[in-house]
C-alpha cells in the first residue's frame, strides 16, 4: 500500500547505502559523518526501505547532538518514518521524542523553533501533540516574526486535528487576538488563513472590522481575503453585494496577483455592467503592463470568456484589446485578433480597420522578424472585416494590392482571394479595383497568385478600354516572342541550364494536388515560392516580365491559365470592339502566344515537357479563338462568374448556419420563480448592488440560471461499480476535460458496522495514467464518502479503467475485504471533440500527416489504356473516370478507380501513371480509406499481374 508522502528527495539507487554503514556514522562523534548519515537515511526511507533498527540509534546518539543541520535533518527523519503500527496506534518508543520537540520549542535559537513548529504542523498523532501545546501557545508571543508565523500554522493544523477541537478548543479566540496585535504580514496572513478555514465567522467580522485597511493590506493576505469573499459568496449569495465593494477597492492595489484575482473574483460574483466593465478594463491594464507573454495569454483568456458572456460591455473595449498587438509574438497576436473580429459592430468598425490598416503599414519596415506571417494575418482579418461591413472594403482594398507582389506567398495570396472577393461583391468598386491590379500586375512574383489575378482580369475587364489593357498589360509581362531561339534549341543542355538560373527558388514539379473534396488532381506546376530576381543571361532572356520567367522555369500550367485569360479577352473584345481589324489583330497575337508557348513545352529546351492537361487547354484556347459559338461564348463569358457567386453564396451560408448553432437559445422552465424588480426593498442598496440585482433577475428570467440539458448528461456519465447487494455500494461520475479525467466516486457503508482503512484501488490500461492514488477513509456505519481520482490520457486510443474497494471491519481487523469493481471504459469520443477548418488548411495538413501507402508501379506496358485495363481485371475495380478521359494522346494520364472487392466498399484508389523517356511507364497507386470521417493508412498490397508473373 502506498502512504503519503510530503518530501520527495532525489535518490541515486545505483549506490545504495548499507544500514550497518549508517548505524555506524550515527554513532561516532563526527558531525559531518552524522549529517550524511543522516541524509542516507531518510533518502533510503523515501524509497520504500525499511530500517526499524535504526530508530533507537537515533534516538540515543542523534537526540542530544546540538548542531542546526543535524536537528533540523533529524526532524525530517521523524517526519517520514512509521509512528504508527499496523494498527494505527502510536508506537511506545516515540513518546522518547516528545521531550526532545518541547525543549526545541524552548530553545533559545529562532531556527530550531521555526523549523520544530513547521514539523508539528506535519504531526497527525494527537498522543505526540498534546503534551507540547503549552509550548507551541508560547511561542504566539515570541519576539521573532518567524516563530511567530510558524506558531500559527501549528496551532491550525492542531485544530484541524480529528480530536483538534477538544485539545484546543479556544484556538479561534486566541489566533483572533493574536491576529489584532501582529504587525508582521506572514505572521498575519496565517492567522486570518486559520480564522478563514476554521472559524469563518471571525474571519468576517475581522474583515469588516478593518475594511478601511485592506488596501494596505500585504499582498500574502490580501489573497486570503479574495479566497475568503468568494466562499462566504458562494454559500449565500444574499450578501455579495456588500462584497463586491471590497473587490472594487482592491482593484487598485499595487499586487498584479491581486489585482487579476479581483477582475476573475468580481465576474464569478456579479453580472452588473459596472463590474463587468471594471473587470475587463483591469484585464487590459494587465495586458499592456506585463511583459511576460504567458502572462498575457492567460489574459487574453479571461477576455475571450468576458467576450462569451458579456459582449455588449466587451465592444466598447476593442480598441483597448487591440492595443495588445505591439507585442512581437504571433500566438498573442493571433488571439487579439480572433477577439477583436468578434466585437466588431457598425459603431467601432471604422477605429478597428484604421488600427488594423496601421499596423499592415508597419510591417513594411522589415525590422521584425516573421513580418510576413504577421501581414498575413492581418490580411486575412481585414478580409473578413470586409465580408461583414462591406462600406469598408474601399477604404482598404487598395492599401492591400501593394502587397500583391509580397515575398510570403501565402500572404499574397490572402490579398489576392480578398480582392476576387470584394470586386464581386462591391460593385462600385471594379473598375478602380481593375486598374489597380493591372498597374501592379508586372510585381507579382508567385505563380499562384498570378492564376489568380489573371483569373480576375479575365472575369472583370468589361469595358473596351479594360480589355485592352489587360491584353496589353500580360503581353508585356510575357515579354518577345518566341520564347526561345533556334540556336539556342539547339544548345541543347547549355541553354536549359541558363533558363533553369532564371528562378533560382522557383523548381518545376511534378505532384498531385490534393482537392476539396479529398480526391487528387496532378498537375505541373512551379513550387508555390517567391521568385527571385532574374538572372540576366543572353538572347530573348535579357528583359524578363514576372509571367515570362515563370513560364520559362516551367510552370505550364501558368501558361494554360494565361491563354485562357487572352482568350477570354478576345472574345469579350469582340462583344465591345467594333473594328473587326482590331479583334483580328488581337486574335492572331493571342494564337501566336499559344503557339509560343506550345512551341516552348514540345522543345529541349525545359527540362520537362508540357503535361497533357496543360497542352489539351492551350489547343482548346486555340481552337476556340478559330471557331467560336454563341454557346460556348456563353460559358466561358458567364459560366465560370456564375460559379464563383454561387461559391460566394454558399460560403456565406455556412457561416449563417453556424453561427445560428452557437446561438445559446434558453427559455425559463415554467415553474420556475420570478423576482419583481420594482417591488424589491431598495433600502440600504447602492448604485452596484441594484444592477447586479437586476442582472440577477434578467438572467433567471431567460432561463440562463437553468442547466437541465447539463443534469441531464450528468445523469449520463453516472457509472455503477458495485451491486446493489454488496456490503459497499459505489459509483462513479466521470468528467473528461481535454486529456484529464475526473472520477468522482461515491461510496456508501450499506452495513452497521464501521468500515476502516478502506481505500479505493484503481489501476488503467491502456495510455492512461493514474496521478494520485486516493486516501484510507474510516467509514462510519450507513454513510458516504466522495473520493476523487485523477486520471491522464497520453494518447488517443480506448482505456479502461478497474480496480477494488478494500476494507477492514471493527469487528475483524485482521481480514481485509475486497469488492471487484465494474470496469469503466473511456471511449475515444469521449475526449475527442468536433472541429471544421478551412478548404487550405485541410489540404496542407493531409499532405503533412501522410495519411496513405504509396504502392510503386513498375512495368514493362507502353500504354496506359492497356495497364488500366489489367489493373481493373486484376483487382475486380470499377473505374469511375468517364471512357472519353481515358482518350487521347500518350503522356500523362491519372484516373480514380474504385476498389470493391480489395479494399473495400469505402476505400478510394488514385492512379498515377506517366510515359518515361524510354517509353516505359512508372508512376504510383494512392490509397485512402474513410471511416467515421476519420482518415487511416491501409496496409494492404496490391498485386499486379502481367503475362502469369506477379
């Protein structure tokens, strides 16, 4: 059985030490042999030893030795050592002792008082206590504050005693006179600690008695006092009122501790605005004042629970939250901002841009670290600012199109999914929105925010003079045609060396994409990077533009989205323009681009050659811009905007829906009791007492005092452990908190004897982990005991959790009986709880955790069509591409095959297979298996077959 322990000493086991050798040291006259003797000793009893041998020793050469470190290692010994036997009755030989404690509490040094009073305060056994409580009332009187404070802790832990009252039964009159002439404020704080935990009446009166004084009250008692308000509070909440004025005072009190405690104690007490408002203000003072940014997330905490529960009082506070942003660190920053969105209104919508707009500027300069990360964020909250007060987008979208040609991607990106979205949402502001964009296009460094933008102008350049600048504006970012020379061609690997040190960050690859919808797209794309400066190398490369050297590092898929954009122009030319030798003009060089670029990705030159699906759309454009249809005409001019707001829509949707689910809906019960106001006695009451009385009544009238659906899950997690029969009944209520687990057990001595030593034994399996065993109880015949126990989860996966009651009776002390314990099984879903996040954020996290196995494929079969069709009959597989996409040109080729008979009805298959080189294929197999919406990595194989060999 494992006892309680209030020392814990590190102990190196490798070099033990031997009773004999210790017994030895004791009894020699050296001091210093004594001293680590004597720290062997108790190193050795912490571990579980036992040397009953060694008590005697100790008690005869250790006793009388008169050295400090020797006294005060000996009471550390009688601290931790048996002075019971196995019955729980004090063993003879320690009243030895007693004489040695009273002449300490004598001595004439200040230490070896203070620290034998700390050791009493340690003393469970009454037999040990009671002949030295004249002494330890003694020293209440000594000159020493530190005696003097240890003193009191000795005569409270006398009191708290189980036969406490009847050894010291005036100790709350003696500590309380005490407590009216000490000035020392330790000594203070542990006498008003005492009246609070054992006469709780005088420790109010004394409170009201010097409430004038507290705010010059020492910090140490000044948290007492709080602890002390908020139980009186808590079991009569009649009287708060009175209280919280104590709380408002110490509101200004020098003690930051203090000062956080009143804010967290005056919102548990009152909902008045007056408080609510004082408590907030408070919590921002802390903000600003404290450096340590531990501190002022805790802050931010206690803000966004103000913020949950009394937003009204919290908008007008946003601007003061806001001011948290000067801090450097991204995770307080990210917090300011998720508050401060949720405050915005009509009326401080205008202070809160203005403030965000600021600090967007400020990370111009460079100077911080991590600038990009940062824009970032602010972009993406000026964003939904935008979303939700449109009048607003004007002032900032044009402030955030500088920021198009950003070095953190991902920030640029931000910028230019916000613009997409406030040019259709806003319409006055296209037009001004166009020109901008296509006087900074020529900046923009990312590939992906090039598709973008080019998307942009392709949707939203209406007028003749838009389409004629955008046309211009993406040739002269494209730069001369052709892309590349004959000599040059020629050169072969020289020349595909120099166009490679165009982008020196900028690297082709090869790589599927993950969709919204969790299926895979591939595609040749350039790494989402910022490019570098290029590299001036000779012939057609001298003077690149941004689209020109992304195109030229091969990033096809760029030039797909650039030949759909001119032809989108074009055709939209035709619609405003009425010179047909302009439309003409502007047909033949948007064919000469696309042959260009057709031209580029068929030659030596790249490294890679244009993937088919890049190909196929830049001949579609082509064939397109030869032939047009009134049909087609229409999908491409209005098709692909009508998607986009239907996009808009449902986005917008979802965020309806979930916010009318967080929406709290309560409604009083209707016997439920209802206070009148303005028939309540007045008398007496100040200004805060009144709201805090209202804030009472409005609250209980809409039912937000009601926790029914909470009783009612409560009822849910009651577990029963034992019968109904059994001598002991107990159950169970588990609380799980993030990966901490709280059984609350009950237990009830169904018999009429009285139940001793009866201890709960539990034991987990599983990755759970049991903090601190419970306690021995005595159980008095038909009563109940709650016990807790604490329980750590380290991993996801299913525990559960068994164990006993053991026990002794009165009446047979030697046998112990053992009740078996239902098991209790902690489910996964118990400490998991829902989430959703973003289209972006899901696909970067997918592609990070490598949720599939990836099957290589090897073959000596030239022709996808033929390896797809051994596939499907090898492994019995449906395929689910349309038979026309499976037509075409040899190159690359990717298709979704559905594994019935394999894998499963719920496993998706992806297929990737490209032509080599040498004409051989390769590629790889994707397999990803849902369950419950959880995503798991299959370990099945699969086996290809071709011509009898696997």
């Amino acid at each position: 059985m494992e006892k309680s322990c209030s020392l814990v000493v590190h102990f190196d086991k490798g070099t033990p030490a031997l009773a004999t050798e210790i017994k030895e040291a004791l009894e020699g006259n050296d001091v210093t042999s004594k001293i680590e003797a004597l720290k062997k000793a108790i190193m050795l009893l912490l571990n579980g030893e036992t040397i009953p041998q060694l008590f005697i020793t100790v008690i005869r050469y250790v006793l009388t030795c008169d050295d400090h470190t020797v006294q005060k290692l000996l009471l550390l010994y009688l601290e931790i050592t048996d002075k019971t036997d196995s019955r729980g009755k004090v063993l003879p030989e320690m009243i030895l002792i007693c004489q040695n404690l009273r002449n300490n509490l004598q001595s004439p040094n200040e230490f070896i008082r203070g620290v034998t009073l700390r050791f009493l305060c340690r003393i469970n056994e009454s037999e040990i206590v009671e002949p030295l409580i004249p002494s330890i009332l003694s020293n209440l009187e000594h000159r020493h504050p530190f005696v003097r404070r240890n003193a009191v802790l000795a005569v409270m832990s006398v009191y708290k005693l189980p036969q406490g009252e009847q050894l010291l039964d005036s100790a709350p009159e003696i500590v309380e006179k005490f407590l009216a002439s000490e000035q020392d404020p330790s000594s203070k704080r542990n006498a008003f600690l005492m009246l609070f935990s054992c006469s709780q009446d005088r420790a109010v009166n004394y409170l009201f008695s010097n409430i004038d004084r507290i705010i010059d009250w020492g910090e140490q008692l000044q948290m007492i006092v709080l602890e002390l308000i908020k139980k009186v509070c808590r079991n009569n909440k009649g009287e708060k009122g009175k209280y919280i004025k104590i709380i408002i005072s110490l509101l200004s009190a020098n003690s930051t501790a203090v000062v956080y405690e009143c804010a967290g104690t005056l919102v548990s007490l009152s909902s008045a605005p007056t408080a609510i408002k004082a408590a907030a203000s408070t919590y921002c003072q802390l903000l600003l004042s404290q450096s340590d940014n531990n501190v002022k997330l805790i802050v931010l905490d206690r803000l966004n629970e103000l913020k949950s529960s009394n937003r009204e009082i919290m908008v007008d506070m946003v601007m003061d939250v806001l001011r948290a942003l000067v801090t450097p660190n991204h995770d307080i920053r990210r917090k300011t901002i998720d508050i401060a969105l949720e405050l915005i209104t009509p009326k401080n919508i205008d202070q809160v841009v203005m403030m965000l707009k600021k600090e967007v500027v400020k990370t111009q300069n460079g100077e911080q670290e991590k600038n990009g990360e940062y824009r970032q964020m602010l972009v993406q909250a000026i964003h939904t600012c935008a979303i939700k007060f449109p009048e607003v987008a004007s002032t900032v979208v044009h402030l955030l199109m500088d920021f198009l040609g950003d070095t953190n991607v991902a920030s640029a990106m931000d910028v230019v999914v916000f613009v997409r979205e406030i040019i259709e949402t806003n319409p006055k502001l296209r037009v001004s929105i166009i020109t901008r964009l296509l006087d900074t296009f020529y900046q923009i460094r990312a590939a992906r925010v090039c598709s973008c933008a080019l998307w942009i102008i392709g949707e939203y350049c209406l007028s003749l003079s838009e389409v004629e600048s955008g046309i211009a504006t993406i040739k002269q970012c494209l730069g001369d045609l052709p892309f590349y020379t004959i000599s040059e061609d020629g050169e072969g690997q020289e020349t595909s060396k120099a166009v490679q040190q165009v982008n020196s960050t900028t690297v082709s690859s090869r790589r599927p994409a993950i969709l919204a919808d969790g299926t895979y797209a591939t595609q040749s794309a350039a790494l989402e990077t910022a490019m570098s400066p290029p590299t001036l190398v000779q012939g057609s490369l001298s003077s690149i533009g941004n689209l020109r050297s992304l195109i030229l590092s091969g990033d096809f898929f760029l030039g797909a989205v650039v030949a759909c954009t001119l032809t989108k122009l074009v055709l939209r030319l035709e619609e405003v323009q009425t010179s047909k030798v302009e439309v003409n003009k502007a047909t033949s060089q948007t064919l000469l681009i696309t042959v260009s670029m057709l031209q580029l990705g068929q030659s030596s030159v790249l490294p890679h050659p244009i993937d088919n699906d890049s190909h196929d759309r830049i001949v579609l454009c082509m064939r397109l811009l030869c032939n047009t249809g009134d049909e087609i005409r229409k999908i491409w001019l209005q098709s692909c905007r009508q998607s986009f707001v239907k996009m808009l829509a449902d986005k917008q949707r979802r965020e309806t829906e979930e916010i009318k689910a967080k929406a709290q809906i309560s409604n009083a019960q209707p016997d439920d009791l209802i206070d009148f106001y303005h028939l309540k006695s007045r008398k007496g009451m100040s200004q805060l007492e009144l709201e805090d009385e209202v804030q009472d009544d409005l609250k209980r009238a809409t039912g937000e005092f009601t926790k029914d659906a909470d009783d009612a899950n409560k009822l849910n997690r009651i577990l029963q452990l034992t019968g109904f029969s059994d001598p002991v009944y107990a159950e169970a209520y588990v609380t799980v908190h993030h990966y901490d687990i709280v059984l609350d057990v009950t237990v009830i001595n169904r018999t009429k004897e009285t139940l001793q030593n009866l201890c709960l034994e539990l034991a987990t399996m599983g990755d759970l982990k049991l903090v601190e065993r419970p306690q021995n109880y005595t159980l008095a015949p038909e009563s109940s005991k709650q016990i807790k126990a604490n329980i750590k989860v380290s991993s996801t996966e299913t525990g559960v959790i068994f164990g006993n009651i053991v026990y002794e009776t009165s009446s047979n002390v030697l046998e112990r009986t053992v009740i078996v314990l239902n098991d209790i099984h902690i489910d996964i879903m118990d400490y998991i709880a829902p989430a959703s996040c973003a289209d972006v954020a899901f696909r970067t996290m997918w592609a990070e955790f490598e949720w599939e196995n990836k099957v290589a494929v090897n073959t000596v079969l030239q022709d996808e069509r033929e390896f797809l069709g051994h596939i499907i009959k090898s492994t019995n597989m449906k395929c689910l591409t349309p038979p026309s996409a499976l037509e075409g040109e040899c190159g690359f080729l990717a298709a979704n095959l559905y594994a019935k008979s394999v894998f499963g009805e719920d496993a998706l298959v992806n297929v990737s297979i490209e032509k080599q080189g040498d004409g051989k294929l390769s590629g790889y197999i994707r397999i990803r298996s849902k369950t419950q919406g959880i995503a798991l990595s299959l370990g099945d194989k699969i086996t290809l077959k071709q011509k009898g060999s696997a």
